[in-house]
C-alpha cells in the first residue's frame, strides 16, 4: 500500500495545482506541473504507465482549464504538444540531471511552440506572416491583457522547478532490491 503513497501524493498535488491554475487564471497563468509530468514520465512510472498517468491526470483536470473535449482542434493540438514532451522526456530521462533540467526548458519552448503556432495555423485572428507568428508567440492576440511570452516564461519555469522535484524524488525513492514476489519451492 504505502509503495503507491508517492504516485498518490504527485497525483494530489498535480489535480490540487491544476485546480488552482484555473481559478486563479490572472495570478500565475500556465504555472502548473503538468506539462513536467507528461516530460517527466518516463522517469516517474515505467512503459505505458509513464505515460498513461499524465493523460489521466490531464483529461480528469482537463474541464477546469476551462477546456472542452468539443473544441477539438484545441484538445488535439495539446494533446500532441504534450505527446511530444513526453518523449523528448523519455529520451532524456537516463542522461543526468543537468540535462533533463534544460530539457525540461527546451520541451516547455517546445509546447509554446506547437500550440501556438497552430493558434496562428488556425485562428483568423492571426495574419498568416512571419509578423503574425510572432504575434501568436510572443504578443499574442491585440487587447489581449496578457502577451503570450508571459505563458512561455511561466511555463518554462514551472517545468523547471517541477521536473527538479519529481527527479529529485526519484533518486531519494529506495530502489527495489529483488523480486516483489518469489516463486514458491516445488516439492
């Protein structure tokens, strides 16, 4: 039992940050752990579930960020954004820690990246130039009350400071030594 009490406490703080995040829309936008979960992954749970638990926690959490599963294009184009951090994390996950914390900021330039560049892809709201992809990436829209480098820097930051928890979880989380179970003598 107290062998899942870590996963469960990440789990905890993940959905408790990501409730908060989106309250608190104004204060700290796009400050969450999320987006170092999905990087830290492979690192916290290994095969499927190193990924299976971040897309869990995600959809769980995903209608207090005020998404909807209907604005498809949106849910989808996350979705990949957060796909590949995971595996630009899964490549890094075995090269020390120094790396996997630069990482950590590569992959949150990355999802910027992704996401808001499809924003520009899709939204007519964005001239269809290199000045409105700038625009998408660093301004945002006009009249919006936050430019977009505010949710890169933000992001940035929160992988960095949660990826050095998970990682430093991981190496202070005894290792097992054996067998879980024993395969009983055949008399």
């Amino acid at each position: 039992m107290h062998r899942y009490l870590p996963l469960g406490l990440i789990v905890g703080l993940l959905i408790a940050f990501r409730i908060m995040g989106s309250v608190l829309p104004d204060s700290q936008p796009n400050f969450q752990p999320l987006a170092a979960l999905f990087f830290c992954g492979a690192l916290l749970a290994p095969g499927w579930r190193g990924f299976a638990i971040p897309i869990g926690i995600w959809a769980i959490t995903y209608p207090f960020g005020n998404g909807s599963v209907s604005d498809f294009p949106i849910f989808a184009t996350t979705l990949i954004a957060f796909t590949a951090v995971y595996f630009m994390g899964m490549v890094l996950s075995n090269r020390g820690l120094p790396v996997l914390l630069l990482g950590s900021v590569a992959a949150a330039g990355m999802f910027h990246l992704i996401t808001n560049g499809a924003a520009w892809l899709g939204d007519p709201i964005y001239e269809k130039s290199v000045q409105g992809l700038w625009q998408s990436l660093w301004t945002g829209p006009t009249g919006s009350v936050l430019p977009s480098w505010i949710f890169l820097r933000n992001l940035a930051a929160a992988n960095l400071l949660f990826t050095a928890i998970f990682a430093g979880a991981q190496l202070r989380l005894p290792k097992p030594t054996g067998s879980v179970s024993q395969p009983l003598p055949a008399e």
